[in-house]
C-alpha cells in the first residue's frame, strides 16, 4: 500500500524530473537542426524529445533505481515485475514544438500496480507547472485548481486530438469532431493530450476525448484531473480500460451527457446524406 508521505516523495521527484526536462526543451525551442519521423507520417521526433528523456530517465533512476519506466522514446526500462511504473512523455506536441507553435509539455506520470497515482505536466513556454497526487488537491504553480461549474453541453467548450494513423483509418474521430461542434459552444483541437487533460483540470474547458493516445500520454493528467474534480471513463461510461488508446475525460458534470453524444455519432461514411443539427434543450 502507497501512503501520503510515498506520493508526495515521487511527487517532488517527478517535479525535479519535468522542471529539468521543461529548461532542456526551451534551449532546443526554435534551434532544431533535424526532424525525423518515427515510421508513421507525422509522428515526429527531435533532438529535443530525446534529450528530455534523457534527463528525466536520469532524475527518476537515481531516486528509484528498481523500478518501472515506459518512456516514449527508450520504451520499456527497469524492473518488469515492480508494481511501480513510470509512464514519460518528454516533449508531448512534438509537431507543435517542431513548428515553434508554443503548445508542448512534459509529461510524468507513476502507475501503482496499473493505477494512475502521480501526475505531473510541465508547460516550460508558459511556465505551467500542473501537478496531482491520488487523495491530493490539483494545483497549478501551487495553487489549487478545479474543473468547471458547466453542467450542459450546450454551453461547454470540448478538447480533442486526431490519431497519427487517422489518414488510414476510418476509426479517426473526424466524425465525432464534426459532430460535437454542432452540439457545443465549440471544439478545439491542440496537439497535446497532456495539456488537454491539465486545461479540463484547471476548468479552462470543460471536456476532452481522444482515441489512438499512448499510456504516456495519458497518465499524468488523469491524475490531475481526478484530483480537480473530475472524471475519466471509456467513452461509453464505463472505468477506462488505459490499453484501449481511448479516453473521456470531463468534469464530471457533463460526462454522461457527452458520453452518450459520442456513441451516437454515425460513422463519417454515412456523412453525405447526413445533416448534423444541434438539439434543443438543456444536456
């Protein structure tokens, strides 16, 4: 069993770890001499994801040599059989940060026998620090956050991400897009599901969903925002299976509404003979 004092040790730690990969990507911020590509058009990878992974390897190893770690870039390290695992995004909005658009961040989060616990997301251009623990408060720069009062669709404003895959496969959530921006005040899409998950937190929007997203991705903000308030599920309501690459996160107040938004939108197939129109009445 983890108790408080644990979590807030890995939490210090992880805060070291993203607050010293945050000052390495701001010396590479504009200065990359060489983007490549990880096999999949789009999914990019620089000199800068790999050397924040570097440091952030080298904070977590020296604190907690035996266990886990699941990072991007190196995949699996550690102790396979420990119930601890650290789950690293270095630079989350790799595209982003290549094309100098200010939206990125590091990502940490700690899975405890495969439950999120510990979350930590760094937005070094912003100098936003989010950081939760389970059975802490949410904060922001220290400060304690919490997601919005908004409690109808029709007045909220989503977040969501398109999959590297989505040029080949039908499955790429441009249908949902489409659809939910007719039944909302507006969708907005910004290329770091760390960072949507911190903004659900902080009550900047009011809720996100992604499908195609990794683990680390996804870890460290499920954290902040159960610990803000809110709630995280499988689109359909049910608690989030994390193998899936698909999430609804929320604050808590619209969650069944989008939920069951989402599992009515009919396939982008069927679009040319489809009329999207927003529904009246409260969600």
């Amino acid at each position: 069993m983890t108790n408080d004092q644990q979590l807030q040790t890995f939490l210090d730690v992880a805060t070291e770890a993203a607050l010293t990969a945050g000052a390495v990507l701001l010396c590479y911020l504009g200065k990359l001499e060489e983007i490549k590509e990880k096999g999949r058009s789009g999914d990019l990878v620089t000199a800068a994801d790999k050397a924040s992974e570097v440091v952030i390897l080298e904070v977590l190893q020296r604190h907690f040599p035996t266990h886990a770690i699941l990072a991007e870039e190196s995949g699996k390290l550690g102790n396979a059989n420990s119930e601890f695992c650290w789950a690293i995004d270095p630079l989350d909005g790799t595209t982003n940060f290549a094309h100098q658009y200010p939206c990125f961040a590091v990502s940490i989060g700690l899975l405890v026998a495969g439950v999120p616990q510990v979350g930590v997301i760094f937005d070094p251009y912003r100098n936003e620090l989010f950081r939760g623990a389970k059975g802490a408060i949410a904060t922001c720069n220290r400060q304690p956050i919490r997601v919005s009062t908004t409690s109808e669709l029709n007045k909220s404003l989503l977040l969501t991400g398109f999959a590297y895959d989505r040029r080949e496969t039908a499955d790429n959530n441009y249908a949902e897009f489409c659809y939910l921006t007719h039944l909302t005040q507006g969708v907005r899409r910004s290329g770091a599901a760390a960072l949507d998950l911190a903004y659900v937190a902080s009550g900047r929007v009011d809720g996100y969903w992604e499908r195609g997203i990794s683990l680390w991705d996804i870890a460290a903000g499920i954290v902040i925002l159960e610990a803000a308030g809110g709630q995280v599920s499988a689109y359909d309501g049910d608690p989030i299976d994390l193998a899936t690459g698909r999430i609804l996160a929320t604050n808590g107040l619209i969650h069944a509404s989008l939920s069951q938004e989402l599992l009515k939108v009919p396939p982008l197939s069927t679009w040319g003979n489809y009329n999207p129109k927003p529904q009246s009445g409260n969600y």
